[in-house]
C-alpha cells in the first residue's frame, strides 16, 4: 500500500541521481502498478510517462500507457 508506494518513490528518486539502466524502467512500471492499486489511475499514468521518457523502448512501460488510455 502506501509503504511501498513511498519505497518505490524513494528509488526513484536514487535512479535518477544515477546513469540510466534499463533495469531502472521497471521501478517506474511498479510505482505506476501500485498507485493504480491503490486508486490513483492519474498518479499511475504519470509514473508511466516518466518512465517512457527516460526508457522509451520499454515495452513493459508503453503497455501500461496504451492500456490506460
């Protein structure tokens, strides 16, 4: 729940200090996963779109956007 929604924030916010790794892209899918969970669907797109900007051939991350839409 909101634990691990603030975890999963907090590591982001780690990544983004550090050289992009296409590991990284999967944080972004679970944060967006869990605020979706948690009932925050506009949340959960942003998390989505920041991660397909900074992995914009993530398949995983452009799934999640297209099925919000």
């Amino acid at each position: 729940g909101k634990e691990v929604i603030e975890n999963l924030v907090e590591l982001v916010k780690q990544q983004e200090v550090q050289p992009p790794q296409p590991q990284y892209a999967q944080v972004y899918a679970l944060l967006g996963e869990q605020y979706q969970k948690q009932g925050y669907a506009d949340y959960a797109v942003q998390a989505w779109k920041r991660g397909i900007t900074l992995f914009p051939n993530d398949e995983t991350l452009s799934n999640k956007l297209a099925a919000a839409k």
